[in-house]
C-alpha cells in the first residue's frame, strides 16, 4: 500500500504486484483480515439502533439507485 500511494494519501492504482509469487492483482481483491476496501465514496450510517450489517433489501436499493455494487466495511469507532 506504500508503494500505491500518492504523497496525499489518496491511491491512484490498485495494481500490484505480489512478492510472494510475482502475481499480479489488485489491492481490492487481496483477502485482507477484516473487510476491507478502497472507495472514491463512502456511505456512513451513525444510527445506533440501525441493524448490522443493513439488511440485504436495502443494500440492494441501493445498488440499484447508484447502479453498481457496493462492498460493505463494518467499522465501530
């Protein structure tokens, strides 16, 4: 992620390539322990009594509202 980096923080390409194995791939699809993802976008919910994760209804509204699939990251502050 260092390497992907700019000097703002911001990532401009995921790609990379694995030291591991040489393999390329890219930063969203590793398998990371917690969920996790790279987003030009974020959807932040702060109900306390809210269900989580959202119920697969709604997140599906939403999908078709904005028209693409969204990756859900649970985080508790």
């Amino acid at each position: 992620m260092d390497t992907a980096a700019l000097p703002d923080d911001y990532f401009d390409v995921l790609a990379v390539d694995m030291p591991c194995c040489s393999a390329q791939t890219d930063l969203n699809a590793l398998h990371y322990v917690e969920a996790a993802g790279f987003a030009r976008y974020s959807f932040v919910t702060t109900d306390p009594e809210g269900e989580l994760p959202p119920p697969p209804a709604g997140v599906q509204a939403l999908e078709d509202l904005l028209g693409t699939d969204l990756r859900q990251v649970i985080a508790r502050y």
